[in-house]
C-alpha cells in the first residue's frame, strides 16, 4: 500500500498525508527515498502507532536521534508528536456539526500549543518533512493551515487544501477499517462510517478554525513565537 492522502505543501517543504498503510521496510525506504523526505513528524497516539508502525531503521529511536552506539546523524528523523483526540479537548462523538469540528481543532491548539510548533520545527530548521496522523485529515490539517498560514497562504488556499482531503477519504477510510479490524475485530463498522462529521473535512469547519484562530491569536507570527518558536525559525517557514 502507501501513505494515502498525500500531497505538498509550502513550496514542498512539507508533505502531509496519512500513515504508512502496509507499507514494510523496503518498501518505507524506497517510499523516503523518491520524496527526499528527511524528517517525519507522527502526531499519532501510542496506541495508533502500534497498530501501524514506522519500519525505519532499528537505530533510530522515536525521539529522532540515534541510538548512543551510533556516531552519525541518520538519515531521517522520526519524531514522535503525539496529540490522542480521545484524551484531550472532549469526545470526538460531539462533533456533529462543521462549526464542531472546527471547535474541536480550536481546542487543540489552546490546549497543545506548543504541538505545533514542535511539528513544525524541522521544517523551520531545513529539513523537507512529511507530517501525518491517521488518515491525515484533522491532527495533520490544523498543522498544515497553520504552515501554510505562516508560508503567507491566503485563507482560500488554506481551505481548497483542508477540503482536498474529501476526494481521498473513501479510500482512506476503507483501508483504515481493514487495518482496525485485523488488530482490533471487535471495531464496530460504524466507527469508520463516511456520515459520521468526524471522519469528514467540510469547508466551514476550517473556515470556523480560521476565524477562532484569528479572533484568538491574530497573527500566526505571535502564535509560533508564544507556541515555542524562534524568529529565526519563523521567517525559515516564509
């Protein structure tokens, strides 16, 4: 399989795109290698990543660094960021509307500010990135508005990219139930239904994100430099 959902961001600084669907380890070495992708930022739960985990080499551990024997960088960074949504900012079982939606992501970043700004670090210090959650949709799209905000994206380019996500998310959603069910066969069907507003990306629930985000936080500049980031870093995402 792949990672589904994917596309650049940013000039191609940043991918955004889903987890690593079936994907063993030569084929995640050729999949890093034909994108130039030189760090992954996984915003997904332990218990996400277990069910499917990164195979990239064994020497790399889950904070981006390498084991103490090892005496040079690795190629890529894997750095863990995690956001579990079951456990933060209420239950994704409220969200029944788009403006719910779009309140749910507000949430996350009152809450985890600085969850974003770790995402986006190794963007600002040079390295093209691949961003993820699960199916790339939600924890992934309030790091990409945010990236395209601070890249001097208009609000339209930060929906048309939010929304893009539709197109995908049959696909997505079907080889997400088939991978649940193979570790978990007790998932009910309904957990992964497309008429559920969770597993949807409308255009008003960005648009709800975006006008919180602005009454709230006003310039994205101010919200990275509170969030955990340097200037240096911040004109780096420009």
């Amino acid at each position: 399989m792949a990672v589904l959902n994917l596309r650049p961001l940013a000039g191609g600084r940043i991918l955004r795109g889903s987890q690593p669907f079936g994907l063993d380890a030569a084929a995640t070495s050729a999949f890093l290698s034909e994108h130039g992708i030189q760090a992954i930022v996984d915003l997904r739960s332990d218990l996400e990543r277990s069910l499917v985990p990164w195979l990239v080499p064994d020497d790399v551990n889950h904070d981006g660094g390498r084991a103490p024997s090892a005496a040079v960088a690795p190629a890529v960074e894997l750095i863990n960021n995690p956001l579990d949504p079951n456990a933060i900012a209420g239950s994704l079982q409220a969200v029944e509307t788009a403006e719910d939606l779009g309140e749910l992501y507000l949430a996350w970043i009152r809450l985890r500010p600085a969850w974003v700004a770790d995402a986006l670090r190794p963007v600002a210090r040079g390295k093209r990135t691949l961003v993820h959650c699960s199916l790339g949709k939600d924890r992934t799209g309030v790091v990409s508005a945010i990236a395209l905000l601070a890249a001097g994206g208009t609000e339209e380019a930060v929906v048309a990219d939010y929304a893009a996500t539709t197109t995908n998310l049959p696909d997505v959603l079907r080889i997400m139930a088939e991978t649940w069910r193979l570790s978990v066969p007790s998932t009910p069907a309904e957990y992964f239904s497309p008429d559920l507003m969770i597993l949807q990306s409308p255009e008003a629930a960005m648009r709800h994100f975006l006008a919180g985000f602005a009454k709230e936080f006003g310039d994205v500049g101010g919200f990275l430099h509170e969030a955990g980031l340097t200037g240096v870093e911040i004109d780096a995402l420009r």
